[in-house]
C-alpha cells in the first residue's frame, strides 16, 4: 500500500512539474492542481496509513495513541482541497481575463494573434 501511494505521489507532482513548464497558460494551472494534489496525499500519508482505527479514544481501547487515527492531517487535507478548489477558480477568472485583453493565453505573450 505505501508504494502505492508513493508512485501515486510522485507520479502526480512529477505530471504537475512538466505541466508548469509548458508555454501555456491553462497547461501551467493544470500543473499547480496536479502539484496541490500530490502534496494533499502527502500530508495525508504523513496521518498514518491505518485501516479500521477510530479516530475517537474509546474507552474500551484505552489511551495509546497507535490505536487511532490522526485526525488532524485529514483535517488540512480537506482544507487544502477547499483552498486549492477557490484558488484554482481564482486562476481561470484571470486567464480568461488575460486571454480577452491579449487575445493569446501563452506566458510570454509570444503566440500570433489570431
């Protein structure tokens, strides 16, 4: 299961990193959501990988804390989901924007007018 979500990991962030280095704008935010989303399974990951443990202490359990869940990284990872979704929104508003004043959506503005 770690390798799993290792590959996916790094699959998602190398993606997101190619993506940032393409001459298109839309390519570029592309890039930024795949790189929000490998880091969102990373601190999820950091949470420990458990299945079936509660993220409540139950009596019955008693207090050691491998027996749980960490909740607190779930918790900035839904976050992060919301903060990524507003920004990313954000971003698009601004590409469009920049697209009916330019008439081009490349970084460096090079593209012919069409």
């Amino acid at each position: 299961m770690e390798m799993v979500l290792a590959l996916a990991i790094g699959v998602l962030a190398g993606s997101g990193i190619w993506l940032l280095l393409r001459p298109r704008t839309f390519q570029v935010i592309m890039g930024l959501t795949l790189i929000s989303y490998a880091v969102n399974l990373f601190i999820f990951a950091m949470g420990r990988i458990t299945v079936d443990a509660p993220p409540v202490i139950n009596a019955d359990l008693g207090a050691d804390p491998s027996l749980y869940a960490d909740p607190v990284p779930q918790a900035l990872v839904l976050t992060a989901i919301v903060i990524g979704f507003a920004t990313t929104a954000l971003f698009l508003v601004v590409l469009l924007a920049s697209r009916g004043l330019s008439g081009t959506d490349h970084v460096d503005g090079r593209e012919n007018r069409s």
